[in-house]
C-alpha cells in the first residue's frame, strides 16, 4: 500500500518558510553541544523553583475561592471540568494589573490565556479581518509575534528601532506609506520595556508621542511587557496602556518570568467596545469578551490547574508582583552586570578588536556588534570548537539587518558562568577572520 507523503512546499507557507526554524536551530544546537555555555536563549532563572509551591498555591487559591463564599460543588467543578473560555482568575489578575501598573480595566475586559503566544494569536486574528491589513512591528522583533502573523497569513511591514527604540514618527511614515499601498495599517506591535531581541526601552515622551500617532493614524497598539517587572528601583517607565486615554493599546502579558513558565499562562487586556448587533438594538461587550470566539476555537480554555497556582500566586502575594518578583529582578540586574563587566574586560577600548555593544538597563538581553557574518553557522562552529552558543540578530529583523549582529541571553547563567562564556566568546571571535566592511 502507498504511503502518503508530501513536499515541503505543499504544507501552508508559514511552514515551509526556513525563518520560521531558526529557533528549533538554536535549542538543538544547544542539545547538540551540552557543554556549551548557551547565551542563544532568553529562559528565566530557574534557581528559585520548589515542587512544594505548586501545592501550596493551589491550596491558597481553594481558600481564596472558599473565603469568597463559592460552595464547595462549584470549586470543584471549576477545577476539575472545562472551565470558561476567557479564565477563572480575570479579577486577581485585573487587581495585579492596577496595582503594579496602574492599569485600570474590568475583569471583563481581560482574556487568561495559554502564554503570550495565544494572546498574540487571538489578538491577531480578531483584529485582522482583511488580507489587505497590515502589522507594523518594530524590528527587530520578537520571532513569536512574526510567527504568529505567518501562520494567520498577515503581512508584517518592519519599522526600524534605533538605540531608544521606536522613533514614532518612523511609525507615522509606515503607517502611511502602508495606506498609500491601499492597504490599512490594522496595529503596531512592540515591546517598549527591554525588548527583545535588542534590550532597549522607549522613553516617556516617545511613549506619549506613539500614542498620539496611533490616534492620528488610526491604528492599534499590541503592547508586550515580558520585562517591565525587571527594572533598576527607581527607573520603571509606565506602560503604554497605562497611559492610553483613546482605547489604542491592546496589553499582552505573561506570568512566565514573573511566576514560572511552565504554567504556560499569560493574559490579553482588551477594555474597547464592541457592539454586536441584535436587531435594532445592540449588545456591548468588550474586545476581549468578543475574541473569546477565537480563543474557543484555539484552546478552548486555557488549563484550570494553572490558573489555580497564579491565581494563588497573586492572592499570596497580595497582587503585588513588583514587590514581589524584586529579589529576582536582583538576580537578572547581577547578571547583567556581569555581562557588561565581562565584555568590557575581554574587549578593551581601543584594543583594536573591532567590538562593541550596547548597555540596556535591565531585561534579559543584549546585542553584540562583531566584525564578520554572525550567522547560524557561525554560531555553530563558536558552540562547537569554543563551547559558547548566541542568536544571530539576522533571524530577528523583518526585511533584512543584523547580519554582523549577537543576541546575548544571560538571564539563566549565573556570574561565573557569564564571564567564563564571555571569555570563550572572545577566543571565538579572535579566531574569526574580520570581513572588509560593506
């Protein structure tokens, strides 16, 4: 009997395009090579886990509900059958929300999903509702957020960073020149805290700027905060949905660095209206009620389990994730530390080395500038024959850059495995013949 079988460009172009590997690459490549020190991923610091937590937030969460006055029956049934589509945990987290970021929203308006990476789908699919709307990202980005665009067919048109992030009259111009293609300009995608790939942060009156060019250009804002908590005591900016008076901004969160990523939750916060037609009248809902429908047809729910232990995390915690995650955030700032500390000495001023790099303030990255092609392959031989592995920054831009460019990721080793990484990464880049600048 014949087999069926395929060729790769029969499948759907989301994947049969190679961009979309390159991160399958980079973890196998760290598998590959166990004893190379890997600053190729982003992982959070794994140090402070304890098995016992899961059950103890669990437990506290089951008070919560009891303390509530919910009959034991229905905490049952919420934990054990399928729970609602947009989550159980929508008011801890809106508390959470307005307290460490003065966003102020109804529960009803937040969505509890599985990761970032199903909040960016949702978001994507419901606000994109033509082939000739278009997703204005910063580049570069965040692979997930292109990802999930490919995937839904949505064309992304780059807006290039410069070193304190997006310029919003970058944005205004593409927004524009997008619309002069005939097509529309549906939202803009960045991280403005610590982003990843490039560790900047956009500066308060840039922040302000965005959102009256949002306004003016009529287009919507996806505002992903994996690092904000991270922050310098003193240096935390307020984030763009906090400051939104228009209902531009659309908030995509995750407790995956604040809590732990295996809970593999994080949450949408979409407080806009939407009237849904009913005859002559109209029922209004918000956008994340609305999306629910796309949500149902993605994951269902996401997991009751889950969201007991966050939910539990926050009632422990008080709501209060800053205060809480601070320690942390001292464990990522001594890393980052390190990291500057550790460059600066293996690559002098002035020693010719052809080096340099920028100095974020805090989040989980930082990019290096090295004088030859820093692409996968490159990357390879340095994991290979040095026992260091990176991300080439090519994989991260939208429309082509980065080519002489590292990602650095030191938020999963500690210090001294920092400076000797950085000590291998040097010998690596001294063994590398430098190519004549183009």
């Amino acid at each position: 009997m014949t087999q069926v079988s395929f060729t790769l460009d029969s499948l759907h172009a989301g994947i049969a395009d190679p961009g979309m590997d390159s991160m399958r690459i980079l973890s196998e490549t760290a598998l590959r090579f166990p004893d190379a020190l890997s600053f190729s991923s982003g992982a959070p610091y794994d140090g402070n886990h304890d098995l016992a937590n899961l059950t103890f937030y669990t437990e506290r969460y089951i008070k919560h509900l009891r303390d509530k006055g919910l009959p034991e029956q229905r905490i049952t049934r919420l934990l054990f059958q399928y729970g609602p589509v947009n989550g159980l945990i929508q008011d801890e987290v809106a508390l959470m929300l307005r307290q460490d970021e003065g966003i102020d929203v109804p529960p009803e308006a937040i969505m509890i999903t599985h990761g970032f990476q199903e909040a960016a789908l949702v978001a994507l699919r419901g606000l994109f509702a033509s082939p000739d709307d278009v997703l204005l990202s910063v580049s570069p980005a965040y692979v997930g957020i292109l990802g999930a665009a490919r995937m839904l067919d949505i064309p992304v048109r780059g807006v290039l960073e410069g070193p304190e992030g997006l310029d919003p009259e970058a944005v205004r111009a593409a927004a524009r020149a997008v619309r002069a293609e005939g097509r529309r300009p549906a939202a803009l995608y960045l991280v403005p805290d610590f982003s990843n790939p490039s560790g900047t942060v956009l500066p308060l009156a840039a922040r302000e700027r965005l959102l009256a060019v949002a306004a003016e250009e009529d287009f919507l804002i996806l505002e992903d905060n994996p690092y904000g908590l991270f922050a310098r005591d003193g240096e935390s900016m307020p984030t763009l949905k906090s400051l939104d008076t228009q209902g531009r901004v659309v908030y995509l969160g995750s407790f995956a660095k604040s809590a732990f990523p295996g809970a593999r939750l994080g949450y949408l916060v979409a407080d806009q209206e939407v009237t849904e037609a009913t005859g002559a009248g109209g029922t209004t809902r918000t956008l994340a009620q609305t999306l629910s429908k796309a949500k149902a047809m993605y994951s269902v729910g996401s997991s009751t389990l889950s969201q007991a232990v966050i939910g539990g995390f926050l009632v422990e915690q008080g709501y209060d994730l800053r205060s809480a995650t601070r320690e942390l955030a001292a464990v990522y700032l001594e890393r980052l530390d390190a990291v500057l500390a550790a460059l600066a000495a293996e690559f002098p001023a002035g020693g010719g080395h052809g080096v340099s790099w920028n100095t974020p303030r805090g989040g989980f990255f930082l990019v290096l500038k090295v004088p030859f092609t820093a692409d996968l392959a490159a990357m390879e031989r340095s994991a290979r024959d040095f026992g260091v592995s990176w991300a080439p920054m090519s994989m991260f831009y939208l429309e082509g850059g980065g080519d002489r460019e590292i990602r650095l990721g030191f938020s999963n080793l500690a210090p001294d495995a920092i400076r000797e990484g950085i000590a291998r990464l040097a010998r690596f880049v001294a063994d590398t013949p430098r190519e004549i600048p183009e």
